[in-house]
C-alpha cells in the first residue's frame, strides 16, 4: 500500500495525533498492538502501512486522506500524458472564477451582502465544482505512473 504519497500522508497523521509513540498507542488502542519502532518504520518506507494503522490514525483525528486517497482510486484514468501546464492554466482561472463569485456575494454588488442569495450559492456552487474537478485531474495526472513505470519497481 504505501507508495511515496500514501507514505507522507501516513506521517502527516503520524505527526497530526503527536509523533510516532503517540501513534503506536492510537494504534495499540484500537487494534491490540502496534510499537514506536514499526510505526517510525511504517514513516520511512522500511515496513508496509497497514490499512489497519492508516485506519487507526484517521479516527482518531477524524480525518480520512487515505480513505478518500484509495476511494478516489476507483473508476479513476491514469494517463501520464496529460498536458499539466494546459492544466495549470485552467485550474488558475477556475480558482479565481470560484473566488470573484464569493467576493461578488458579499460584496457591496450584491443585494445581501451579509449572505449569498440563492442565485449567488448556484453559481458559486458551478464555479467550485469546476475547481473540484480541475484538481482532482491534476491529482490523477500527478500520481499516473511515469512511462516505463514497472510494478514493483520505483514507488
């Protein structure tokens, strides 16, 4: 399970609950075993994460990027020759649409400024799910295997 990016999520939620020995006894709590020195090994890349510590971690902050990270997996098409500067460039425009919405809704332009009317949470709504998509597509670009990528090989 753990590729590089999986990695650093896993010691992102090892740092978040407050360090590897904190971590073990998360892990201890919930599963009945765990120590400092396979979670530290679980951070560096030197033994598997167990979908049993990421499952730990995530509960205990509740907050789920390895959950979301292997769903996101399904259905997904991983194409290492996707043009990510033309992806740069739409993802930079559909951030500033999704903002220049919000800013308009509170804005003085609006005809309630304290709160977004209905008309404004619409189009608010597009310009963020657009955003959503945008970023989601550079996830998957950026986590395509590079060509001549072998399994088993380089992760």
């Amino acid at each position: 399970m753990a590729d590089r990016i999986t990695m650093m999520m896993f010691r992102g939620l090892v740092e978040r609950v407050g360090g590897v020995e904190a971590a073990a006894a998360v892990i201890e709590q919930a599963w009945g075993a765990a120590s400092k020195g396979t979670v530290s090994k679980m951070c560096t890349g030197q033994a598997e994460i167990t979908l049993a510590a990421a499952i730990a971690l995530e509960e205990a902050l509740r907050v789920y990027p390895i959950t979301t990270r292997l769903f996101e997996r399904i259905g997904q098409d991983f194409s290492a020759g996707t043009d990510l500067r033309a992806m740069t460039a739409r993802l930079a425009q559909d951030s500033g649409c999704a903002v220049s919405e919000l800013v308009m809704g509170f804005s003085g332009a609006s005809s309630d400024p304290e709160r977004l009317t209905e008309d404004e949470r619409a189009r608010v709504n597009v310009q963020a799910r657009r955003l959503r998509d945008d970023c989601d597509a550079v996830i998957a670009a950026t986590e395509a295997p590079l060509p001549g990528f072998q399994k088993g090989r380089g992760a």
